[in-house]
C-alpha cells in the first residue's frame, strides 16, 4: 500500500526512529477509541485537510516523527486516504507500507515473497495521485515486472514523465502542491528521500 504524501512517509519514518508499533484507525473517534482500550497511552497522531487534529499529539508530518518522541512509543493514526487504503488490504496475505524512502526494501521484501503483487495506491478522495502512482512505476521498475495492465503501464509512463525523479513526482503533484501552499514544504523533501529507510512495515506484525 503506498501513500507517498505522507501516511506512508511517516509511518516508516516513526518505525525507524524507534516507535514499537503504529494502529491504523478510520477516523479520529475510532483513534481515540482504540488509543483508549491500549495498555500504555499511546501517542495520537493524524490530520484532516492536511493539519492535525485537534487535541492529538501530532499531525501527519514526517518531521514529528522524530526519535525523542517516538522512542518506545506506540503511535495511533488516521489520515484522510492512507489509513483508509489500508482497508482495501485486508485480506491480502502480507500487506507492507510503501513509499520513496523505502523503496528498495519493499522491492526486496516483495521479491522475496515469490507471490503475486498487488500495488495499491492511496490516491486522493478516490483519484489517482500522480505521487502514488510515481512511487508504484518506481516499483514495478525495481522489481523488472511487466506490466500487467492498463494501471501499471500508466504508472511506469508517469515516473517515466517524472525523469525518474521522486523530488519531481511530489513536487508535480496536485497533493504536493497543496501540502506547499499550506506550509508543508518540508514534507515533500522527506517523502522524494529514496532509500531513506530500509524497513518494510508490515500489516498486523
Ligand atoms: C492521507 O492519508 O490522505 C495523507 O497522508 C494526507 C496528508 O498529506 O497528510
């Protein structure tokens, strides 16, 4: 499942700065429900229309993420599509949580599996976003896959269009224009980091 800007980018990054585990929830009620049936208060971090929610810890910038925070921490989230993508992957057997910054891990992992791969872009409010499908043509490239189909040639056409360039993906994109012009910019430059981790957050570990 990939959600370039920005649920993806910030799970993995609060993973490698030592969060111990990170619950997806559907909507701010549902986080706070969930956040108060846990052992140990977690943290509770998300945003709606980009900004944090009120009354939680943090909002949904890879940025806050960071190790004096996250360490030993249990994270509860909702974003706007990540955590709601989340539910199109229910019944896979592995779902793992993909963007730029751990791109070469994902393509390992995935490759290690040996099965069938299905790249689900997030998107925004049920469209196509251009940084999801980037980050999925990125994918299939590092994987040597053919493409099997209509989508999957579309996203290896557009990371194609991009120059092969995450910096240029996100910043090209509607999302990464909107996170810009909301005071975001920051976010984009965490999000295009390829490589950054080599973690491959998985669904129910
Ligand atoms: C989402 O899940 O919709 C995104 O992570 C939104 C955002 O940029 O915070």
């Amino acid at each position: 499942m990939i959600d370039v800007l920005r649920w993806s980018t910030s799970v993995v990054t609060a993973l490698a700065h030592g969060a111990t585990k990170v619950y997806a929830a559907e909507t701010p009620d549902a986080a706070r429900t969930l956040a108060a049936g846990l052992l140990m208060r977690p943290l509770l971090a998300g945003e709606r229309e980009s900004r944090r929610i009120p009354g939680f810890d943090l909002g949904n910038s890879p940025g806050e993420f960071i190790p004096g925070v996250m360490a030993g921490r249990e994270v509860v989230t909702t974003t706007t599509n990540g955590t709601q993508a989340l539910r199109a992957a229910r019944s896979a057997s592995m779902t793992l949580v993909a963007g730029f910054v751990n791109l070469s891990a994902t393509a390992d992992a995935l490759a290690a599996a040996r099965a069938p791969v299905v790249l689900l872009c997030a998107g925004q409010a049920g469209d196509e976003a251009i940084e999801d499908s980037c980050c999925a043509g990125a994918l299939l490239k590092a994987l040597g896959a053919q493409p099997d189909g209509e989508a999957a040639e579309r996203a290896l056409a557009l990371w194609r269009e991009q120059g092969r360039d995450a910096a240029r993906a996100v910043t090209a994109a509607p999302h990464g224009q909107s996170l810009i012009r909301a005071g975001f910019a920051v976010d984009l430059l965490a999000a295009a980091s390829v490589d950054r981790w080599r973690l491959t957050p998985r669904l129910g570990a």
